[in-house]
C-alpha cells in the first residue's frame, strides 16, 4: 500500500487532499464521460448535472468511508466505484423528480437526442488525457484522432449497459478483472465475456462499418 495511502488512513488529512489531488484529473475525465453518456441516453438533461458536485460528494464520501474501503481494491479503482455508485443515486433522483413534475398538455415535447449521434467532448479533454503516448500530433492527425475518439464514445454508448461499463473499466481506465468483478459484485468470468463481448461488437463496428449502431447490440437498458 503506498505511503500516503497508510498515512490518510491514519486520519492524515493533508494525505488525503494530496491523494485526491492526483487522481482528480483522471476522475473529472471519467465523471464527465459518464455524464455525457447518461445525457445522451435521456438519463439526464443537458447541464443539468455539474462534473464537479459528483466530484464533491465522491472525495467526501472517500474521506468518509477510507477505512471502508475493500482490502485488495486499488484507491483508483475504488474512486471509480464511489462514482458510478453516486451517479446512479443522481440519475435514480432525476428520474423520480421528472415522474412527478406537472406536464402542460401545451407543452412542447423535448427533443431525444439519438445515442449514436456524436456530441461536443469536455473542453476540459487534451490529446494528453486521450492518448497518453508522449506524442504531439499534426493538424491533421488532431482532426483525424478527434473524429476516432468520438466515433469511438458513440459507439460505446450504444453496448448494453454491463459491457460498456466493464469495458471502460477495463481498457480505459486500466483495472483488472479482479478488480471489477469486486467492484461491480460480479463472477470474474462474467466480468470477462462482458469485455469480450463489448471488444468483439466494437471491432464489428470499426472495421465492418454500421450506419446505424453497433451490429448485433441492442439498444443500452437502464
């Protein structure tokens, strides 16, 4: 266990400010592509939830709860799951204040935005945080590697809802199986053939093409 883990476990609150101050980059990316994908599905309106009040209560609800954290869990990995966990609270809170809002028969109908359709990433998101290859690309390959990047975040969003989750887990943010299978209170062989599956209809995407989706995906479930 590093160091400055012991130490804010220890009740060392500088250890933890500066414990939370180096996973708050990855953590704002994470949170803020989670939001979007909410957002896209009609989980959430536009705006209508800030990046940085789930961050709020995710680092206040670690200070909290540190001593609970599950033996062998990475404080990365364990960070995520107190993310996930508080956007289901806040997408769960959306859904009951929207079912029992007044609805004016003159109102007009909101416009649903289609998951597959591409929408603007967080200003916030450098070519740094997407790629983290030391590297600098060309005009060009900034166009080229923004329209990857998108394509990709759309058709993400179009896995069911368990393989999306365990893919990010996996191939973005770097946990293993072991990990997200705790995490997510799943067998590590579910864990797995999520991953597979979602790595399997996303190479059907890219390299068999799809107009409309991901070929052979339905629909995400919430």
């Amino acid at each position: 266990m590093p160091v400055s883990l012991q130490r804010a476990q220890g009740g060392d609150r500088q250890a933890f400010i500066a414990l939370a101050e180096q996973h708050l980059p990855a953590l704002y990316r994470f949170v803020a592509r989670e939001i979007r994908y909410h957002e896209a599905l009609g989980n959430l309106a536009p705006d209508e939830v800030d990046v940085e009040d789930v961050l709020d209560e995710v680092f206040l609800t670690a200070l909290r709860q540190l001593h609970r954290r599950p033996r062998g869990a990475t404080f990365k990995g364990w960070l995520r799951h107190l993310a996930l966990q508080t956007l289901r609270r806040v997408v769960r809170a959306s859904r009951e204040r929207r079912r029992y809002e007044q609805v004016r028969l003159e109102d007009p109908l909101p416009n649903e935005e289609r998951v597959q359709e591409s929408y603007p990433l967080d200003p916030s998101v450098t070519w740094k945080d997407v790629f983290p290859h030391p590297f600098t690309p060309s005009p060009e390959e900034a166009v080229l590697l923004k329209e990857t990047w998108q394509t990709l975040e759309a058709a993400l969003n179009q896995l069911p809802a368990d393989q999306r989750e365990v893919f990010l887990l996996r191939a973005i943010e770097g946990l293993s199986y072991e990990e997200i299978a705790a995490m997510l209170g799943r067998p590590i062989q579910q864990v797995k053939s999520s991953y597979q599956a979602a790595r399997e209809a996303l190479r059907r995407w890219f390299f068999e093409g799809s107009g409309s989706g991901v070929p052979g995906v339905a629909e995400p479930k919430m």
